[in-house]
C-alpha cells in the first residue's frame, strides 16, 4: 500500500513524499509535493503500474545504450564464440558511435529513424540496414523485458527497401578459364569447391583425414571462422570450430579426378592426417589461409585475366556447383543435403540461374509442342 511521509525543507515549511513499494520490494519515491493529497495521489499512481505490471524503473532509463548492450543483453545471449565475436564488432562499428552515450530512456523512434538514415548515407546497403536493425531491435526488446523501457523504439522503423538481385552464375566455360588463370597451387583447391560446394570456413579447414579414398567422399565436419582481433575473447583471427554451419558433419561423394588431385596434393607436400589441405603456405603443418588475403593477391586477378565480365566472387563457385547440378538434372532434395541447407527454399533458388536456362526451357516447351501438333 502506498503511504506518505512528511519532510520539513530548511525555510521551515512542511513537505510531503509520495512512497509506495517496487516489484521486488524495495522503497520507492515519486517525488515531493506540497500537500499529503497530491503526495498518495502520485504514490498510489505509481503503485497502480506495479500491480498492473506496467512498472518501469525510472533509475535503470539513465544508464546509457552502451553500457545495457555492452553488460547486459550481449553477456546474456547464449551464442557461438563466432557469432558473439560478430555482435561485438557490430556494436562497435555501426552502434556505439551513434547510440553508445544516450541514456536508453532517451532513445526514441525518431532516434531510430535518424540511425538508419545516417547508415544508409554512409554507403551500407538496405540489406545490410535490416541486418543490423534486427539486431537493434532484440537490444531494446530486452530493455522491455527488464522493464527499463515502456516501448521498443525500433517497432514502426521506415527501413529502406531491399531489391532482390538476379545473380549471374558462373558457366562451365568461364570456370575453365577462371581455373587456367589461377596460380597452380590452388587449383586443387578451387577445383575442390566448384565440385563440393563447401562454404570458405569449410574448404580451408579440410585435412587428409576427412577424405575417404576407398569411398570416394568427403566428411566436412568442420570450419574455421576468421574475424577481427579487436572482437576475438582469445585475440586470435582464425577460430576452429568443431561443426559446419548447421551443426551436423555432413558427407559428399566427388569424383574419382578429383580424389586423384588430392592425393597428389598430400603426397607432394608430405602432410599427415590432420594437417590442413590448403594452408596459407604450401608445407605440412601450415597455418589456416586468410580469405581477405587470398581475394587480394589471387582471386581477384585471376577473375581479370580469365575476363569474367561480371563481379565473381570466390563463394559464388557454392552457388555454380548447387545450379550446375540443379540443371544436370540433379534431385532437389540431394542438392538440398549437399549444400548442408536446413531448408529446401533456399536450395530452390537455383533453379533457372544458368544464363541460358531460359532459352532451355522455352526449348523445352517447343518440343513437347512439337510432339502434341503431329
């Protein structure tokens, strides 16, 4: 029950403070007033809130977005070392600078707003925008939860519109050309992925002990995350992590040219069970290879010189292996386990992504056509 208790100020005249009770008990004030009437209204107000399970605690509204973020909702968060190491660099990046010294409470949708107005002047596309929105908004939504806010000021955010892009995928004939033009120690490895599809985290964490030569297959049971040193708990770039992606070893079958690639690889280098297939340097016993460093030197001249004429990057070669194999006629389902997707729409996206499956189609349809009219 509220109550209110009497304060004499230092001119001598009589004073009266509004207290009522938190949800976990303790005293709480709602101010000084000048009479005991407007004192228990104020105090009974307040208790309403606690009762009614409205209460906020206007002392927690001060403390500022990058202290809550920073000690509050990212330590409570049960994430993977990676993808902790990811929000810290997003909140480091594109957060703190901008929210990190306001008081939460302060924080409006208008607030909001002017973030994503500000990012997307500075050149981070609308895809990106919304990424870092969703992460935003769990920031507030758990400022909600504790009752440090009223409302999420992310709810009614106008984001900028995200177009889908039509992909232009790589054809058998520009991988012939992409492949003269690497350097010759990694086209086992390029080969590698255009035949396995495997995410760059995958492909560089491969070792002799994951290829099964009797049975022809690969075991991608492990991956290697790379980040910045600044977000890193142990200050190293290159993190192993004991799974791909979805959390389950998958196996693939390659081709007996490839097995033969590869085991030319191993025997030539010398390396044992677990060194890594493709390390930064060819010796056994080499560290992980730095995708950022690989671009740069390798990838990005050998795109030049095999005249791709579109923007190629070292992943798309996951996205030609799923449509390649999509446009041989392979089962969906099979792709869909290959690729190590949870779900078939993303494997679906393939379909049709060859620059002349069009033209197939419509082929296609002639021919069926043709055979009705005779």
């Amino acid at each position: 029950m509220a109550w209110v208790t009497k304060r004499r100020a230092s001119d001598g005249s009589l004073h009266y403070q509004g207290r009522y009770r938190d949800p976990f008990g303790a005293k709480r004030t709602v101010g000084t007033f000048p009479s005991h009437r407007q004192a228990l209204k104020a105090a009974n107000r307040a208790e309403g809130t606690v009762l009614d399970g409205t209460w906020l605690d206007p002392r927690a509204g001060t403390v500022t977005f990058q202290q809550y973020a920073e000690e509050v909702w990212l330590p409570s968060r049960h994430l993977e070392v990676s993808t902790r190491a990811g929000y810290r660099s997003y909140l480091r990046i594109h957060f703190v600078p901008f929210f990190g010294h306001m008081p939460l409470a302060r924080i409006m949708p208008s607030t909001v707003q002017a973030w994503v107005s500000y990012a997307v002047s500075k050149g981070l596309s609308p895809r990106s925008v919304l990424k870092y929105h969703v992460m935003l908004h769990s920031v507030f939504a758990r400022a909600v939860r504790d009752r440090i806010l009223a409302f999420n000021p992310c709810e009614a955010t106008e984001l900028p519109k995200v177009i889908a892009k039509k992909y232009r995928t790589l054809t058998p004939d520009e991988f012939d050309r992409l492949l003269a033009a690497m350097p010759d120690r990694f086209k086992a490895m390029v080969l590698t992925d255009i035949e396995t599809g495997l995410r760059w985290g995958e492909l560089v964490a491969l070792r002799p002990r994951h290829i099964d030569f009797l049975r022809r297959t690969v075991t991608v049971e492990e991956t290697i995350v790379e980040i910045s040193r600044k977000d890193s708990p142990t200050g190293e770039r290159m993190l192993f992590k004991p799974y791909p992606k979805d959390d389950e070893p998958r196996t693939l079958r390659i081709s007996q040219d490839l097995l033969d690639t590869l085991a030319a690889r191993i025997a030539a280098l010398g390396l044992s069970r677990d060194d890594l297939l493709f390390p930064s340097r060819d010796i056994a016993g080499g560290t992980p290879l730095s995708r950022a460093t690989f671009n740069t030197r390798y990838w990005h001249p050998a795109v030049n010189e095999a005249g791709i004429d579109f923007p190629l990057r070292m992943h798309d070669l996951r996205h030609a292996h799923a449509s390649w194999l999509l446009a041989g006629g392979a089962d969906l389902v099979a792709v869909m386990e290959r690729m190590g997707h949870s779900q078939i729409m993303t494997t679906q996206k393939y379909l049709h992504t060859l620059p002349d499956a069009d033209d197939k189609a419509l082929a296609a349809f002639e021919s069926v056509r043709g055979r009705v009219r005779q």
